[in-house]
C-alpha cells in the first residue's frame, strides 16, 4: 500500500506561483508512475502532470509550459512547481501513484487562483 498526502495549496492571485508537494508513506524508487490531477467543481477529475521514473513527464496542454512535475526518489516526494496560475486553475490538486497495478490517491489539496 502507498499513502499519499498533499500540502501546499492555499489562495494565489492570477499570475502567481504555488509548489505543491506530496510525501509518499514508502519508498517511491519502485512507483514508476505517479502524478498529479486536479478536479474543479462540477467538473472531473483530469490528469494534470505523470512523472515517469527515467522519463519525460506528460503534461496536459492547458498546463504546458506553466508547470513543472517532479520527484525525488530519495525523499519519497513529489512536486508540482505551478506558475503563471490562471482562475481556470482553481481546483483540488491530487496526488497518485500506480503501484503493482493499483491506483492510490491522496485527499487533495485546494488550490484557489483569484484576485
């Protein structure tokens, strides 16, 4: 099993920055896959950013070139640098590992773009 939790969300004006990071409860070395998605009100929930360990990291267009996924294997972290945020960003932000064919999420963390 893999815990997730999520921090680093809160209230940015439009053209702002947050990192997000999430802390996995093992150690991620053998999580080939993990990501982030976002979930609006009344809307569902989309993938974001999936970091693949050893490779590219796929990100969703309307988040290409504002945000930037990342892990550190050593620390059991993962991260979302997000930048130039836009009210369209507003959202809970998800953290997810795919482990032994499983999927594990965490709670979310509210991330709110508004001036």
């Amino acid at each position: 099993q893999v815990q997730l939790v999520e921090s680093g969300g809160g209230l940015v004006q439009p053209g702002g920055s947050l990192r997000l990071s999430c802390t996995a409860s093992r150690s991620i070395f053998g999580i080939n896959v993990m990501g982030w998605y976002r979930q609006a009100p009344g809307k569902e929930r989309e993938l974001v950013a999936r970091i693949i360990s050893g490779r590219s990291t796929n990100y969703a267009d309307s988040v290409q070139g504002r945000f930037t996924g990342s892990r550190d294997n050593a620390k059991n972290m993962v991260y979302l640098q997000m930048n130039s945020l836009k009210p369209e960003d507003t959202a809970v932000y998800y953290c997810n590992a795919v482990y032994l064919g499983m999927q594990y999420w965490g709670k979310g963390t509210l991330v709110t773009v508004s001036s």
